[in-house]
C-alpha cells in the first residue's frame, strides 16, 4: 500500500514524531539532548512554528506544534533533522542516515490537545526509565507544570482554560499528568501520530475533511474502495 502523504494543515495542532534509524539511540548525552532543543527554539520562529511541548526520549523524540502555514511544519523538520544528523555525526565520529525514514505525525483536535501533553509526560515512565514525569529531564513538563521558565514554549490557547492565573493553570495540568491516560487513550494517540490518522471528534474530523483531499483516517475493513464511506460513520474510525 502506497504511503499516506503527511498531513498538515496551517493553525491546527499536530503531533510529530521522528525516530532513531532502526531504534537506534539518537542522544547520547546532556549535549546531545540540549542541541536538539536549541535547534529546535532557534528554527520553529523562523518556519512560523508554535512549539507547545517536546518530549526527548533515546531513541525519538515527540514535539507538540502549531504551524502558522502549510510549510511550515515539513521546513521545521527538515531543518531540524539535517541540522542534528549533520552535528551528531560529526561528534560522534560516524556518517549515514540517522532517522528511520520521514517523520511521522498528525493533526490533533484541540480538545485532545492536553491528552498529547499528558502522552509525551509520561512515555518514559511507561518506559520505566523514571518513577514520575517530572523526574525525567528532557521534555517540557517542569515548563508547563510550572517548575521552570522557558521563553520559547508557547501554550495552546487550551492550556489556558486550565485556570485562571499561572499557578491554577499549573496545579491542573500536574494534577492532569498524575492522573494520566487510559490504555485506550494511549493506544488511540500513538497509533494516529504513527500512522498518519487524524485525532479528534467525529464533527472535527467532518469539517478538516473539507480543508484536504488526502484521507484521514483507516478504511473500514472490506468497504471497497469506490463505494463512498458516510461521514458518521468513516470518521468514528480515527
């Protein structure tokens, strides 16, 4: 089956993810993970791009955005990737392909976007790598649970309806994380950004449905191709 191509959509959330070539570990260190970051902050102003939260995990790494364009998004990344494969090689003494092909991801519904957050905070627990999200260094949970300062990151407009000062803003979102998502939820956000399928309601998915010819989620099994899907029912299968 011919791959999806990437969908991007201007002013909508997405969920990118890019991987280590055949998993390997792509930071091997403090510089490692802070030169992405810094790539990362000095880029996403220059392609029109809202970062809203990262996650640096070994072997891949997750970024919330928001492009302002259409190009924004693929710009992003392909600076960013070329960038970081041309330094980590460097460094590191090696050469040839760091990434395991095109990154992937999707667009998110707003209202799924805090449960991406919450996601990408709490990956390396599930990893066993620490006993709690705030215990692992390398993603934005201290900015956005209010422990640390980072200028660069601006929050989602649905952020804000978390509280009405910083600090209420901040208790939810850590009340939020400690909580966590259900198997369900985790299942159904990692499989939309790695496969390509738009994440969000029935209604959401309808109206982005008419900003793209590209699909935007699953076939049902054996519909044939030329018979039409009912809207109702096709994008419940996001």
């Amino acid at each position: 089956m011919a791959r999806l191509p990437r969908l991007t959509i201007a002013d909508q959330p997405h969920h990118v993810v890019q991987s280590g070539n055949n998993g390997m570990v792509i930071f091997m260190d403090a510089q490692d993970h802070e030169t992405l970051l810094d790539l990362l902050r000095d880029q996403a102003p220059r392609w029109q791009v809202q970062v809203h939260a990262y996650l640096l995990m070994p072997s891949r790494f997750h970024l919330l955005l928001t492009p302002r364009t259409a190009e924004g998004l693929p710009k992003l990344m392909q600076a960013l990737g070329r960038a970081y494969v041309r330094y980590f090689n460097d460094r590191h003494g090696r050469s040839g392909t760091l990434w395991e092909g095109r990154y992937r991801g999707t667009v998110i519904e707003p209202d799924w976007l805090l449960a991406c957050m919450v996601f990408m905070d709490t990956c390396p627990v599930h990893a066993g790598l620490v006993a709690q999200a705030g215990d692992w260094p390398w993603s934005s949970h201290a900015h956005n649970a209010g422990l640390a300062s980072n200028g660069w990151i601006q929050p989602h407009a649905v952020f804000w309806t978390l509280g009405n000062t910083p600090f209420a803003r901040d208790a939810a979102y850590v009340q939020a994380v400690n909580q966590g998502l259900s198997a369900d939820d985790r299942e159904r956000i990692d499989e939309a950004a790695m496969r390509g399928w738009a994440l969000g309601s029935a209604d959401f998915l309808e109206k982005l449905q008419q900003k793209t010819k590209r699909r935007l989620t699953r076939q049902r099994a054996g519909r044939p191709a030329s018979q039409p899907a009912g809207q109702g029912q096709e994008l419940k299968q996001a």
